[in-house]
C-alpha cells in the first residue's frame, strides 16, 4: 500500500466517520476540560496519599484521648464512692470505658471530619 492509498483510505474513514449519526447526538468532550479533570484527580490522589499518615495519627491520638478521660473519670469516681472501687476492680471499669469511648469516636468521626 503506497503512502497514498494509505492517505485516501484515512481520508475516506475520517469522513465517514464525521457523518456517523451516533457522534452527532452526542458530542465529544472539550479536551481541555478532560486535561484539567485529570490534573485535577491526579492532584486530588497525591493529597489522599500524603494526608493518610495525619488520619492514621489523628485516630491514634483520639484513642490516646479517649483512654485518658476514662482514666481521669474513673479516678474522680474512685475518689467518690470507696465501695465501687472494692466490688469491681478499676481495670475492667477502665477497658470497659475506654472501649465505649473508642467506639463512640469512630462513629462520630464522618460527622467530626465533615464527611
């Protein structure tokens, strides 16, 4: 095939291809908002991946929190009342706690993060 025959045949698919009815009801994207959209989404994906350590640090240090004000809570209320402390011991109260707290914190976080 010479290089002619090779332009005519390309020639003769690409009009062919400009009266396919299927195109016309439909029009092709601007390529330049497709450009952007993908600058866009690529931009997007490295900030996910660069703010996975804060979320895995953030979860963290709310545990850490959450393990604290248990302690402190079950300190105020070990100082109040003598016969609590004696009848169950201030460990099991304290996972126990922490445990709902921890719970707590992980199904409010969508609300506190805004998502």
């Amino acid at each position: 095939m010479t290089d002619q025959d090779y332009n005519n045949r390309t020639a003769e698919w690409m009009n062919q291809l400009e009266s396919d009815p299927a195109l016309k009801l439909r029009p092709l994207p601007d390529p330049d908002l497709l450009w952007m959209k993908a600058q866009l989404l690529e931009r997007q994906a490295r900030m996910a991946k660069m703010f996975n350590p804060v979320e895995r640090l953030d979860m963290g240090l709310r545990i850490v929190l959450g393990c604290t004000f248990c302690w402190l809570a079950l300190t105020f209320v070990a100082s109040l009342s003598g016969e609590l402390s004696v009848s169950i011991p201030h460990v099991w109260i304290s996972v126990a706690v922490s445990v709902a707290v921890v719970i707590a914190a992980i199904a409010a976080y969508p609300v506190w993060a805004g998502e």
